[in-house]
C-alpha cells in the first residue's frame, strides 16, 4: 500500500472542505487518482473530512486521532503540529498519513 503523507495549514483544509463538498469532485480530483483516499467512498470522505475538522478545531497539538475507513483497509493519523497566527488568523499545522 502506498503511504501519503501531507501537511497541511488549516487555510488550506478549509479551502479543501469546500473543494470536497462534492463527493464526486473529490473522487475525481487527479491528485488523489493514485492514492488510497481515491479508493475512499462518498461517506468515508465525509467522515474522514469531520474527522480532519475535529483535529483541527478541538485536539490537542500532537494529540494524533485515529480514523479509520468502515472496511477498516484504510486508516489516517491526523494530528495538529503546530498553531501560529498569520494574518491577524489562528491557524494550526496538520498532518495526515494514511495507510
């Protein structure tokens, strides 16, 4: 299985929780065509987007949260690293690996 690792600063989720409000969009995106959130279904998206959300809005810095598909074949560690403010905006740094 391929290991996709990314992080991310929360203006960038954000902008990708719009992006990925459409399911079909998100299945479709070519950058996710050779990674296992490609194999994610509409739902799973979803839950692993709340999931991502909840990280970011609620949990501790390097407090990971494990999510993990209804299958349970595909599973993401999500964990804010960092918290800064840029632009007058709190922003968090994410990580995502998934296996």
């Amino acid at each position: 299985m391929t290991k996709v690792k990314t992080k991310v600063v929360i203006r960038a989720v954000v902008g990708l929780l719009f992006a990925f409000t459409c399911s079909a969009f998100a299945q479709n995106a070519l950058f996710l065509r050779n990674s296992l959130l490609a194999e994610l279904k509409p739902e799973e998206m979803d839950s692993l987007l709340a999931a991502i959300t909840q990280t970011l809005d609620q949990e501790q810095l390097n407090k990971p949260l494990i999510w993990e598909n209804e299958s349970r074949t595909i599973s993401s560690n999500i964990a804010a690293v960092d918290a800064y403010q840029k632009d007058s905006l709190a922003c968090r740094q994410l990580t995502l690996t998934t296996t």
